[in-house]
C-alpha cells in the first residue's frame, strides 16, 4: 500500500507505476504489489532490484507521495532478485541496506547486492524533488558511475550481465578492483558459487590505480546461517 522504487533491468514492456511520480496530485497509491511488478519483469526476462533499500523517507514524502521503505519482509519475497544496497554515497541509507542485506545471507535467502549511483537529471548533477510541485535539489552526491558493479560474465552479452548479478557473480566498487576464491583442497571456487566440501582456504587480491588511491587494508567476513551477525577475520 505504499510507494517504494524499483527497478527492472532488461525488459522491454512498460510497466506502470506513476503512485510516486507526483504529476497527478490525488494518485499517490501503487497499481501494483512489489511481487506483481517482480514477475512481470521475470516474465520478460529482466532482473527485478529492490532501489536503495535502506533510505528513509521524509515526513512530507509519506504524506504528499505515500512513500514507505523497504523492509525485510520485501527483501525476503523470492520475486526479487537482487537489492541495491550501494547508491552513490556511503551515509547512514547504505549501512541500513548492507545490514539488511546481510541478515537476508544469515537466513539463507540468497538475495544479490548490486551498486548503482542512482543519478537523476543529467548525471553530471543530481537532481531530485525536495517538495512535490513547489522545490528540487540540486547537489554532486550520486554522481553517474561514482560506484559501480562488477560482473564476471561469461561473455559481453546483456543476457550473460543479467545472469550474473542474479547469480552473485559481482562485486560493488566506487574503484579498486578485487579477486576472491576460495578452496577445498581440490577446487577453487569464486563469487557465487557453492562449496559442497570444507573450505580450507581463501585467496583475496585487491588491485587499484593512483585515482584511487591506496589499499591500505583488506577484511574479510564469514557468516554462518542462523546467526545474529557476520563475524568479521583479523
């Protein structure tokens, strides 16, 4: 019963949800149920993503938008692929998301992460409605490929990219670049995959360029199903 934004990668066939949109003052009600728009999109073989799951909506957005936020229950629903914890700046909205997202991997929901700038206007500025027919924003903060996700697709192909985040075989980076396998003495493993045996080893490489500067540390994070919290490796 509240608005919350998504988004479909790989469709073809518009869906409708104008409940957000603010052009028509007295229509601020969702057409559609986030399962419902989810398997539209699977339908045409798009990738449906929960968009910046731990942002916090105003005041005045709840009552002029009806806005609402992502909760875990939303982000537990099987229609949805993918959450995009990571949306151009790492504030208070991107921990609540990573925290989400990391309890969905404790309960064994194996929900992907996925990083996007969410850049409104002409992605050298950002631009949003601050107070609905009356005042926009205008700032530097999500800023178009200020982070980014890395896929490991098997080929250059949209098909091979959106198979690829729906499998967990990417990364999030705002630059560096990063390999990690890990193995159970006779395979090696990598993003997304499924150790059936003991892991008894990991290797991770961390590569960047002076843009971006030095890696001055690399953590690592294990979680086991059923606990509150990851744990985090010295």
């Amino acid at each position: 019963g509240e608005n919350v934004h998504l988004l479909a990668l790989g469709i073809d066939e518009f869906i409708p949800g104008t409940g957000d949109g603010a052009e028509r003052a007295t229509v601020v009600r969702p057409e559609l149920t986030i399962p419902q728009v989810a398997r539209r999109i699977r339908a045409q073989g798009g990738v449906a993503i929960a968009a910046h799951p731990g942002e916090r909506p105003t005041w005045f957005e709840r009552i002029s938008l009806h806005r609402g936020r992502w909760h875990d229950t939303d982000l537990a629903r099987p229609e949805l692929d993918a959450a995009q914890i990571w949306s151009g700046t790492p504030n208070a909205g991107f921990h609540r998301a990573y925290a989400a997202w990391i309890r969905q991997l404790l309960r064994g929901r194996h929900i992907a992460a996925v990083a996007g700038s969410d850049s409104h206007g002409s992605f050298g500025r950002f631009r949003q409605v601050r107070i609905p027919w009356i005042q926009l924003v205008d700032n530097r903060n999500h800023l178009f490929a200020s982070v980014r996700t890395v896929v490991q697709a098997h080929e250059r192909t949209h098909r091979a990219v959106l198979d690829a985040i729906t499998s967990g075989r990417s990364y999030l980076t705002d630059g560096p670049e990063i390999t990690f396998t890990v193995t159970d003495g006779q395979c090696d493993y990598g993003l997304g995959e499924v150790v059936n045996g003991s892991p008894i080893g990991a290797t991770v490489i961390a590569r960047s360029i002076p843009e971006f500067g030095s890696i001055r540390e690399i953590r690592l994070a294990i979680g086991f199903y059923g606990a509150r919290e990851e744990e985090w490796l010295p």
